[in-house]
C-alpha cells in the first residue's frame, strides 16, 4: 500500500483574507488609498471569488479535483498552483475551472495555474539553450515555495503598448512597456534587477499575494531590455497599483439589485513600476544573453494554457445562465419540455456552452508533453477554437438569455418597489405568473438573469470573453498556423491521382517544402506521447459523466 502523499499548508479562505492583511501594497480604487485591501468593500466580491478555490480544496466532495500531488515535490498542492504532467491532469483543470466559475462566475485564481505552466516551460528551454539547469533549478524552488504557502499570483503581462504599430523599443514613452533599467543591482544585500514601466489589464491585480511579470509579445534583440520574466511581491517598493472595484460593491445592496455581483466579481488593475527591485532567485530571464529570444514562446505556452482555462471558465457561466433561464422559463409558466421555442433556445444555450467545453477536453486528450520538460501542453487547435467559440458565442448566450426570460428583467420596477408598503402588495399579486412560483422567486430570478447580462456585471462579461487571453485575430492565427492544413491537401491531390502511382497503388503526394499550403501535417492523433494508453485512469471519480461534484 502506498504511503499518502504530503499535503502542502492547504490554506482556507479565512487565512487568504489574514494573508493579504499582512501585505502593505499602494492601491488606489475609485481615487482613493486602500487601507486593507483585504477589508476594502470595493474589492471584497474578488477577494470571496479566489477565497472560494480556497474553502473547496477542504471541502471532502471537490478535493479530489481542487488538489493534485505536484511531481517534483511529492507533496499535494492546490491545483490552482500545480504542474500539468499528463493529460489527466488538463482535463481534472478544466473541470476544477468549471467547478469554481460556474460557483463565482470566474475564479481568476487560474491564471495562476496558467503563468506556473509557462515559465516551468520556457525554463526548461532556457536550460537546453544553455547547457545547464540553472534556470529549472531557480523556477523550482520559487514553485515549491508558492505552493508550500498557497499564494496566489497575478499575471501582469499585457503591457500598456503605447503605440501599437511601433515596436517596445521605438515607443515614445518607453514606460509603455516594462523593462529593466539596471542589471547587477544590489539591494539590502541582494542582488538583482531594476525594473520600470506599466502593465495594463491585470487581472485581480489589487488582492494577490505576488505579480508574475512576462512579455506580452515576441521580442527582437532591440528589444532585449523588455523582455522581462519575474516575480514581484505585492507590496514590493515602487509598485502602484491603480484598479477599479470587484463586481457590484455600493449602494442598496441589500435591496437585492445585484444578487450575484455584490457577492462574486473581478477587479482589474493597471499595475505602475517605478524603479522596482527584483531578487534575482526571482528572475527567470531579463532578456540578457539572448533570452529575449525565447519570449515568443512564453506567450505561446501561457496563452495555450490560459485559453484551455478560459474554455472552464467560460462554461462554469453558462451553467448559471442555463440553470436561470430554465428558472425563468418555469416562472413565467411554462415548460420548456412543452414549448417548441423556448426548448430549441435552451437547447442553443446547453449546445454552445458544451461545443467550447468539448473543445477543452479535446484539448486535454490530445495534449502532448513539451519535449523540453514534464509539461504537458493542450493541443493548441482545439484550445483555439474552443476559445474563439465562446468569444464570439457570449452574446449568443446573453440574447438567449434574454429571450427565455421575457423583457421582464430590464422593465422591472426598481428593487426598493419591493419594501413600499404602497405599492409591494399589489405589485406581489399582478406580477405573478406561474401560480406555483411565489412572485419574490420569480421577481429574484430575473434580477439575477439581469446582473448577469444586461447590466454592469453582463457587459463586462461580453468585453472580457471577446478580449481576454487574446483577441479572436490572434486565435485565429493560432488555429491557422498549426491546424495541417497540408494534409488535407494531400489528401485532395491523392484522390484527384496527382499522388497515385501509375499501378494504381499509392503514393504520397510529393511535398515541396517551399510551398506553404502544405507546410502543417498532421502527426498520428493516437501515441503514447499525446495520448493516455488504455486503462489508465485519467480522472478523478465524479458522480456524473464530464461533471465536477456538484
């Protein structure tokens, strides 16, 4: 019998709040200086989203999915914070972003996840160029570290760009772009590098415990100096973080106009480097040494991975727009099962949302290790297309929405009609539909369908779907670039005789390198290398088929 493995120090969302409090960071949100982001109400439906992946890996019925045993330690971490080996693993994420998002709507704690898989991959690659494990070795110990304290990290990659058609180095404003200042610094002691510039877009950037700096783009030897890789504390000196608040958090609140973004929400913020000093045991590359040339593959790696999350996350929401829509539907008086439009809409809605998670799964399947490392990478084109889908497919999901739901949820009268003793009574009668639905549950419902997509919370849900992890033109080219194309033309070529031999056997079609629509060629889908051998287990025990606990 095995031994049980060592479990890290797990910690609960309690402790999360108790962490942040230790941290002093310069956060400013709506204006204002943050005392305690841990306190802030403007940041509390963010910090109660990332605190739940936290409370689930204690829970006994998710902890098989919300943990894994991490391969170079041996102990069980968090999954948010684990290293994907195997195929197994990828599908287990999928499901675990499934099983928190469809909880807070999106549990930003999995980029995390993403950004560990990407420098654990250009590391190893960094080593080979080299010669050496110097790189490996440092990721590593930083990795053990994160995942012995249950950290949770940011990833501030997107820089602020400046003027997109000029590269980093030709900016104007060359804090545009965060890069380093100064090489061989010594700190306290230390020594390390100097860093300045801006990244925008980062998501939960005012409630982590650590920054993961990385290039946002592929970089050329001008452009060395940005192509930056490192792990910045929260609170580190020179770090200004400029955000704006988490969901819904302000007025009237109890009165129920935002029953899930008052609760669960997102925070984004535009993280400023002022001369900020990083160790170098927390530097994984500064661009020295020809590192910059490896840049394009951390974008590569990071956005495969976080587009593979986005598919988990993306289908955790429309959970909760089917389970609403078919709640709706039920107290407006009808049955779905009955009506021929509203089944053939909600059949859409559960048809988009498990299109772009089989997607995810067929990504998970055919992934493959990186030939540098353990890490096992999602199979691009599948990652790719599922995420295109659900980017281009959101608003789909909101106008289904809104079309089982009735215009009820925007014509409503406002939530504080319910508490006047003028007008609460009759509107409790007349607005009743489903006589077995008592009028606070429909009224509540459709307040809910509303916060979700036609509100502050449903806007920021279309806006972040179509743009985060990348545009649809970059997924595009994605899908492009690695789908084998070339394959099916030979395929073509083989049945128009152009690559049949004159007995009439077959022949591969000749191929000329030079020629680019036939460059892509698809390798066997099935091999050990992309594929688990049958029998082995690749998942967790659910109770239902594709389905994290419920």
């Amino acid at each position: 019998m095995n031994a049980p493995h060592a479990t890290a120090a797990l910690m609960t969302g309690d402790d999360y709040r108790e962490s942040l409090r230790r941290l002093n960071p310069t956060v400013y949100v709506d204006g204002r200086l943050i005392d305690s982001i841990a306190d802030a109400p403007a940041l509390q439906p963010g910090i109660n989203a990332i605190a739940l992946t936290y409370d689930f890996a204690h829970r006994p019925e998710y902890a098989p999915l919300m943990t894994a045993v991490q391969h170079t330690s041996g102990r069980r971490v968090n999954r948010m914070t684990h290293i994907d080996t195997g195929s197994g693993d990828l599908l287990n994420k999928l499901e675990a972003v499934r099983l928190i998002c469809h909880e807070t709507g999106c549990a930003q704690r999995y980029l995390t996840h993403d950004a560990l898989n990407a420098i654990a991959q250009v590391s190893a690659r960094l080593d080979d160029a080299a010669g050496s494990s110097a790189h490996t070795e440092r990721f590593t110990e930083y990795l053990h570290r994160v995942q012995d304290q249950d950290l949770t990290l940011g990833v501030a990659m997107t820089d602020a760009k400046g003027d997109r058609s000029r590269r980093p180095h030709q900016q104007a404003n060359v804090d545009s772009y965060v890069h380093v200042v100064e090489r061989n610094a010594v700190h306290n002691g230390q020594r390390g590098i100097v860093i300045s510039g801006t990244k925008a877009i980062v998501t939960g950037a005012p409630y982590v415990h650590e920054l993961l700096v990385m290039p946002c783009r592929a970089m050329g030897r001008e452009d060395a100096e940005f192509a930056v890789c490192c792990a910045v504390p929260l609170d580190a000196p020179g770090l200004t973080i400029v955000a704006r608040p988490a969901g819904r958090p302000g007025e009237k609140l109890e009165h129920g106009d935002a029953l899930f973004s008052r609760r669960y929400g997102q925070s984004t913020g535009v993280c400023i480097f002022d001369r900020v000093f990083v160790p170098e045991d927390r530097v994984f590359y500064d661009g020295s040494g020809g590192s910059w040339e490896h840049s394009s593959h951390l974008t590569y790696s990071y956005a495969t991975h976080h587009r593979h999350s986005c598919i988990g996350a993306r289908a955790g929401f429309g959970d909760l727009l089917i389970g609403a829509g078919a709640l709706m539907c039920e107290a407006n008086g009808f049955d779905p099962g009955q009506e021929t439009h509203l089944r053939e809409q909600m059949v859409e809605l559960i048809t988009i949302t498990e299109s772009f998670f089989a997607c995810g799964v067929a990504a998970s399947v055919y992934a493959k290790a990186d030939p540098h490392c353990a890490v096992f990478m999602p199979e691009p084109v599948f990652a790719n297309i599922g995420k295109l889908l659900l980017a281009t497919k959101i608003y789909d999901m909101h106008r289904i929405a809104h079309y089982v739901s009735g215009g009820l949820i925007v014509t409503l009268p406002g939530p504080d009609e319910d508490h006047n003793p003028e007008t609460a009574g009759r509107l409790a009668d007349l607005l009743r539909a489903n006589p077995d639905v008592p009028y606070e549950q429909r009224i509540e419902t459709a307040r809910f369908i509303e916060d979700l997509t036609a509100g502050y919370q449903g806007g920021w849900y279309s806006t972040i779907s179509l743009h985060g992890g990348g545009s649809p033109a970059a997924m595009k080219q994605e899908i492009w670039r690695h789908y084998p194309v070339g394959s099916k033309v030979e395929l073509v070529e083989r049945l128009l005789e152009r690559g049949i031999a004159g007995d009439g056997s077959a022949a591969a079609a000749p191929h000329d390198p030079a020629r680019a629509i036939t460059r892509n060629r698809q390798p066997g889908r099935c091999c050990d290398a992309g594929c688990a051998p049958p029998g082995q287990p690749v998942m967790v025990d659910l109770p239902a088929p594709g389905r994290a606990p419920r």
